[in-house]
C-alpha cells in the first residue's frame, strides 16, 4: 500500500482529517458537531437500511462529508444532502466532483426546507443530527399529514438514551410518547451503539444509531391526533392514575377506560400500544 494511503480509504477523497484541516471545519458547538471521521464506521452505518442501489437518500447535515462517502461508496442511487453550516459546502463540492451523477447538496435549514421535488421513490433518510435536532425532525417524519408516509427508512443517530426512549416496552422508565409515537406506525430498533470516542470532538454521552422502516399502514387503527392527545394527556401526569391522569378528556373516563380493556387504575407506563390505540378509538373525534 502506498505511504499515507489509510486502510479506511473508501474512494479517491482526502481522508477526512485532512478535509477538516484544509476547509478549516473546527466542530461548532453551536451547531451540535460531533463529527464522523472513520470510513469504516460509517460504511458500516450506511449499510444498516440495506441495499441503497434503488433508493434515493436524504442525508441532514453531512458536515465534512464521512456519512455521504460511506452512503455512496455502499452504492446508494443518489444521496442529496442538507447542511446548514456554509464552511462544509466546498467539501461536499469536493464530494460531487467524484460523483456528479449521484450525489447533490443544498445549503439550509432541514427544519425549513423540503428537498422533496428532486427525489424519486422510494426514499431513505439518513442522518447524523445534532441531537435536538434528530429529535424534532424524527417527530415530524413520523407524523405526515398522510400515511404511508414519503419515506421509507429512518437512520439516524441519537444519544442512548432517547434511542432507548424510542424502542422502550411498557413497564419501563423509557416507555412513553416517542416509543409509542415510533411503534405505532413504524418499526423501531437500535441498529449500532456507539462510544463518545467514535465522534471528534468526542460528546459527553453514549450514542445509538436508531433504524425505522415505515410500516404500510398503522399498527392497529387509531385516528392520528386522538390517539396523539390521549397519549400526551396520560404522560404528562404519568404518576397519577389513569382516570385521574385522563379526567380532563371526559367526565365518563373510567368507563372509556374499561370499554378499552384498560384498568382505570392503572398507569400510562403500563399500557401496552395497543390499549393506547383501543383507548383513542372509544374517543372517535370529540376529545
Ligand atoms: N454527518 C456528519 C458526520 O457524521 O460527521 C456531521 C455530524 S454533526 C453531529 C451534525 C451536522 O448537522 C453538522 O454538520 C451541522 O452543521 C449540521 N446541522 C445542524 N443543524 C442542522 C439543520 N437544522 N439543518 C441541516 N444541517 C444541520
């Protein structure tokens, strides 16, 4: 192997330090920057929704660009990235003058703009976020006017944590809006963990890559906004017991409760999706 050429070398870029140091693209706080800089790893990421050779990607926020060139090194038929941070457009130009078939980029807030119009079905969406931002767009994704929703796949990365929180059973701590949220019409599962030591500059906490496939029609049938504010109304009070958490929904809850299967004693940790769903039906549209 010829001197300097690194093992983890993917394609004929840089290797990803260098591209930091000559776009000068020190990590901004500011921003959540925790970067990715081993190929391997995010090879290995790229895999996680399977063959790409027949799926357009959005990838949100590519920074230097080490999820891109694994996304496209692992065959995807087109990746278009969304980066709000200027300083990463001339390495991700870098990365088009490799792939100018495969691979564009725009410059923006993924928050604010839908780069839908480019893209042909079916689509994945990849991403490593800042967290609060993962978290903002993974509500959104998982709540379209219309289901199925216009992609197929999630992956995205997460602290551990909220990764926990997104697949958590009833009866655990974690179970509450977002498992049922990401359970009720999607199927959720934690596809790699990862130590701060993965990321340059490393962050405090423990991260988890969280894979998502649209499921072609609900898990069992609800009306979306019942079922979203019968589950907001049980977790915000999730010490109390239902009939007390829910009683502002409907003076006849215990019987609501009961005609859905649920104890009126019981509390939403307990509560399977389904009762949730049972529940939200009894409910119709007058909550
Ligand atoms: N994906 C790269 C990697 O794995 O090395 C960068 C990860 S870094 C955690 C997050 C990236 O998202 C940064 O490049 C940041 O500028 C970008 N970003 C932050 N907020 C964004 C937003 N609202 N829309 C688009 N990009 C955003």
């Amino acid at each position: 192997m010829p001197h300097g050429i690194s093992m983890t070398q993917i394609d004929s870029l840089p290797p990803l330090r260098d591209v930091i140091t000559s776009h000068d693209l020190k990590a901004r706080k500011a921003l959540g920057q925790n970067f990715l800089l081993d190929l391997n790893l995010t090879s290995r990421i790229a895999r996680i929704p399977g063959d790409l050779s027949q799926t357009d990607v959005i990838e949100v926020g590519p920074g230097p660009g080490g999820l891109t060139r694994g996304l496209l090194a692992e065959g995807a038929r087109h990746v278009l990235a969304i980066e709000k941070d200027s300083r990463c457009l001339p390495a991700l130009q870098q990365i088009a003058d490799i792939y100018p078939d495969r691979f564009t980029f725009v410059e923006g807030d993924a928050l604010k703009i839908d780069p839908l119009e480019h893209l042909t079905p079916p689509i994945a969406i990849c991403a490593n976020l800042p967290y609060n931002v993962g978290t903002e767009l993974l509500v959104r994704w998982l709540t379209p006017k219309e289901w199925p929703p216009f992609w197929s796949s999630l992956t995205l990365m997460f602290q551990k944590e909220v990764a926990e929180r997104i697949i958590a059973q009833p009866g655990s701590k974690a179970y509450g809006r977002l498992a049922i949220l990401a359970q009720w019409r999607a199927d959720p599962r934690i596809a790699l963990t990862l130590p701060p030591e993965a990321f340059s500059p490393p962050p405090k906490v423990h991260s988890a890559v969280v894979h998502l496939t649209a499921l072609p029609e609900p898990r069992f049938p609800a009306k979306a906004k019942v079922l979203e504010r019968v589950v907001a109304a049980a977790f915000n009070q999730r010490r109390k017991m239902l009939r007390s958490a829910l009683k502002t929904l409907s003076p006849d809850i215990e019987d609501r409760l009961l005609a859905a299967g649920i104890k009126p004693t019981e509390r939403a940790e307990q509560v399977p999706l389904e009762a949730f769903c049972a529940l939200a039906r009894q409910f119709e549209d007058d909550v």
